[in-house]
C-alpha cells in the first residue's frame, strides 16, 4: 500500500489548507489591490481570449495566435497581464533583453525552481557566477577544433551505420510508414550521449526499445515543463511534499537519470578519462564534484538533443513540399562533394551555402525553440516603449518574429532559402532578428555542432533516399513541451535512389 491508497485519509488536511489558501488570499487581494485587479480580473480582449482558449477557434497552436498578436501590434509587443508576461518580437527589445541590459533579465528564480530537481545546478539552469564558470569552459570545449572534428566523426558514423541502414531496411516496402520525428529523436540521443559520455545506447531502430535513460529523460523534461503550466506553483509544490501523482513519476524519473548518470561518471573515472576525447572526460579534468559533473552533462543533452531532432523533422517537412529545393540541395552536393562518394570531412560542409541557407530558413519558420523567457529585476522601460515592473516575466518569440513582415517582407510566409544568399555565398542575418540560436551573451554554445549534423543528416539522407508525407500536411500542430514537437510525429513513406548502395560495415566505434 503507497500514501496514495490512503489521499482520503488526507482531505481534512486539504480542506483545512484550502481555507488557509483562502484566508491569505483576501489578505494579500486587500494589500495589494491593483496588482490584483491586473492580474486576475483584466478583462482586456487578450486576457479574455486567453482565459476562455477561445483563440483555439482560429489558430491551431498557441504561438500562431502569439505570432497574429504581435504582427499587429504596433510595437511589435504584447501583454498578457494575466500571466504577468510581456511578449515581444521586436528586435531592439530582443538585443536590449539579450544583450544592451543583460544583466537585469537573468533567467530568474521562477524558472530555477521549476526545473532545479531536473537539471540542478547545469547551466541552462543558473544565472551569475555559476553561469559564467560553466559558460566560460562549456564554450573552450565546444569551440576546439578537436572536439568538432570528434563529433563530426560520431556523427558520420551514426549517419551511415545506423540511420541509413535502418532506412534502407524500410526503403521500398509498400505498407511501411515511419514516424521520421521519433528516428531523428533516437538519431540524436545516440549521437549526443557518445559525444557527451562517450557512451552508446544503442536505440536506433524502431524496434529496439528505446533505453531507459532516454525514456527517463523523456519523462523527466515532460513533466518539468508541466510545472510550468500549474496556475500556482504551490500545486507542484504540495505534490512534491506529498510524493503525489506527476511530482512522484518526476522523482522516479529522475532518480534512474541519477543512477545512470552516476554509474556513467564512475566508469569513466575507472577507464582513465585523460586520453578520451567525450565532454565528460574534458569537464572530469577540470571538476571534481560528481552531482555537479551529473548536472553539466544532462544540460548539454537536453541541448543537444530534441532541438536537433526537431530542426530535422521540420526541414524534411518543408522539403516534402518544396521539391525544388530539394533537387537544388542535391545538385550543390554533386558539384562540392563527388556524386558517388559520401561526405569525407567537416571541411567540406563549408561549401555547402544553399544547403546551410535552408536550414537557416527552415528554422526561421519553425525554430526548435519557439520562445525564451527572462525575469526582470529592476524596473525598467523597453526600446520601444513598453514598461517593464519588477519581477515581470518578459519572453521574446524566435517563433512569431520568424513570421513578421517589418523583418523578413512580404513574403515572410513563404520557405525560400535565396533570401540568405548574397551571389550564392551564404550571409548571416542580424542575430537579434533571428534569436533562434538566442543571441548577445548567453547565445547557443553548441550552434556549430548543431548545424553540423543538421547538413550531415539532410545530405546524407537527400542523396540516397525519396522521403514522402504520408498526408499532405502545410501547418503542423505541435506538443505543449520545452523544445517544438509534432503532435502527430511526421509520418512518411522511404524509397531508396537507384544506384545507392549501403556502405560496407565498420566496426563500431569504442
Ligand atoms: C538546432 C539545434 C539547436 C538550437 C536551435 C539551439 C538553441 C539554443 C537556445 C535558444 C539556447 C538558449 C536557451 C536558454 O538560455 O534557455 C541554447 C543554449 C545552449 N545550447 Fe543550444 N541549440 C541547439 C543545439 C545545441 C547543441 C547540439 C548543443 C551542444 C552539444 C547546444 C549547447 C547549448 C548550450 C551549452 C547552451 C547554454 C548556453 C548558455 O546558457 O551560456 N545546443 N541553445
């Protein structure tokens, strides 16, 4: 028998808390009556349209709705006074969040508190030194040569000795249809567990379960975001205490995560960490504290992994319906890398401008992480006008800028990778328009590595293969989650190019 078996034994004790909840509550309405009135009792249209989710009527997700608010606002910001946050897409509200007045929009307690038990003391989940200290040998890291090429390594053998051969053993069969969302998700698990641990395991393949630290991790970011969306976080909070529903699968998650993790840090130690070249290794040789190195290595998966798989799903959504970018993707790869031969190094992935132009403007469209958000500490007054109180929550939406016609013109709705090319070399947009890799100070420390697999992935995969939606589908709906998931995955069919053969095997890598 588990304390849930005996929650009615516990209702007294919830009705004498809910009468508290109550008392206090007056009190703290009669102190503070305006922020109150603001809070729960605006009545704006926004608030009204949020409060009664009558906004589903039109839009099928949440940021669409966002992203019509705020291209007709006049400054391309919005309040939702009833979540206390103020939304924006402008991009001088952006470069002064992110940059000009950094220091006063730290991710904030709120959200420390909200995923503490999950990511502890990792860097997407700490502000001041602790960030710096972990920002400043996260990017050494990330930023040597070595490590690039070793990932581009892991990853070229994942391509060609699990992706592809998993594919091709799909390829052709007439009734199989494959959910491509949940293969870049595995995809992306092995490649960023052997090149964090040096660990593989061994999930890709759909009829391979998937392992249980993945299943954990799943679990453990799902219901963390969660936390979020509870109206108060004493909800969470009781739960934890009690060990009740949602807060006690999160602990059980989190307590395999632990283990795994701990047996992982262990077994490194024993096999020597100094001659491997996994991130483990490199932060084991600077950090001596176990909880802390367990804390380093799951941010750098919950970065590198659902975002990388989710800016595949969309761009093979768009080049299902955009086969003429298609073709030029693989007419750029014929004339930069031989037609028979597959990709020897991460140089030659330089060269490929078109290819990286439509990976950049497939994430303008969908970017893996829709919005971001900060917490002001001071009041203050945005570039544009709006005012900024103490403690509001102030979020800016890489997903609704990708969408406005000031930045990107008339044609912002359109999928058309020629708008980042200058006489077909690649040019960079201001990064405070495109935030999607955020930008200034705490920009994306693994944006080289990303787009690395993304190009390794999508001319692997382009050169080989014929991907086909299963459905016509334009407007995809996505999950409630920290990273944008298709509700419904991305179904399609495989057929494999005449004349690509599988590569001969290797052995696998140690
Ligand atoms: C398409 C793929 C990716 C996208 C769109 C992306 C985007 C982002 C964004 C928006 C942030 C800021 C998040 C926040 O502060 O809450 C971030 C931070 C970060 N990303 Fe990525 N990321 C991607 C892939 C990766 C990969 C593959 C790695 C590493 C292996 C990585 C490592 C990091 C790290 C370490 C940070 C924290 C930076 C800091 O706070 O100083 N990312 N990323």
């Amino acid at each position: 028998m588990e304390l849930e078996d005996y929650w009615f034994l516990l209702q007294p004790f919830y009705a004498f808390f809910g009468l508290i909840m109550i008392f206090f509550f007056f009190i703290i309405i009669f102190l503070f009556p305006g922020f109150f009135s603001n809070l729960l009792w605006c009545n704006c249209e926004i608030c009204h349209t949020y409060l009664t989710s009558s906004w589903t009527k039109d839009f099928d997700n949440l940021c669409d709705w966002y992203a019509y608010l705020l291209q007709n606002s006049p400054t391309k910001t919005i309040h939702i006074h009833v979540l206390g946050n103020i939304i924006t897409a402008n991009p001088d509200n952006v470069e002064y969040i992110l940059k000009t007045r950094f220091e006063n929009y730290p991710k904030g307690k709120p959200f420390s508190l909200i995923l503490g038990d999950f990511l502890g003391r990792g860097i997407f989940n700490v502000d001041g030194d602790l960030w710096r200290f972990q920002n400043t040998m996260a990017s050494l890291e990330l930023n040597k040569y070595s490590i690039r090429s070793y990932a581009f390594e892991i990853v070229n053998y994942e391509i060609q000795h699990r992706l592809v051969t998993f594919l091709s053993s799909v390829a052709g069969k007439e009734y199989e249809v494959l959910d491509l969302q949940e293969v870049f998700r595995r995809f992306s698990f092995e490649s960023i567990c052997k090149i964090s641990f040096g660990l593989d395991p061994m999930c890709l393949g759909l009829s391979l379960p998937m392992s249980e630290f993945a299943v954990s991790f799943d679990l453990a970011s799902k219901l963390s975001a969660q936390r979020a969306m509870a109206v108060s976080p004493l909800v969470w909070k009781i739960k934890r205490l009690l060990n009740l529903g949602t807060e006690k699968r999160l602990k059980q998650a989190i307590n395999v995560i632990n283990i795994l993790a701990k047996q992982v840090i262990i077994q490194r130690r024993e096999m020597g960490f100094s001659t491997h070249k996994d991130l483990l290794s490199r932060f084991m040789s600077t950090v001596n504290d176990d909880i802390y190195l367990r804390d380093i290595v799951i941010s750098v998966i919950l970065a590198g992994r659902d975002t990388v798989a989710s800016a595949l799903t969309s761009f093979f959504l768009l080049l299902a319906n955009h086969p003429d970018v298609e073709s030029a993707i693989q007419l750029e790869a014929e004339r930069v890398i031989s037609p028979n031969q597959e990709l020897t190094s991460f140089e030659q992935l330089k060269h490929l401008h078109y290819l990286q132009a439509a990976v950049y403007e497939s994430m303008r469209l969908y970017p893996p992480i829709q919005f971001d958000s900060k917490f002001c500490q001071q009041d203050d007054v945005l570039p544009d006008g709006t005012v900024v109180k103490k403690g509001t929550r102030v979020t800016y939406h890489p997903y609704a800028m990708g969408r406005m016609k000031e930045i990107w013109g008339s044609d912002c709705l359109e999928f058309k990778p020629e708008r980042w090319l200058k006489g077909g070399v690649f040019y960079p947009e201001n990064p405070f328009k495109y935030p999607v890799f955020q930008a200034g100070l705490r920009v994306c420390l693994g944006k080289e590595m990303a787009l690395m697999e993304l190009k390794s992935v999508a001319i692997s995969l382009l050169r080989r293969f014929h991907i086909q939606l299963v459905t016509p589908c334009c407007s995809p709906q996505f999950s409630p989650g920290l990273t944008a998931t298709f509700s419904c995955g991305l179904q399609v069919k495989v057929r494999e190019i005449k004349g690509k053969q599988n590569p001969p095997p290797l052995s696998p890598q140690s």
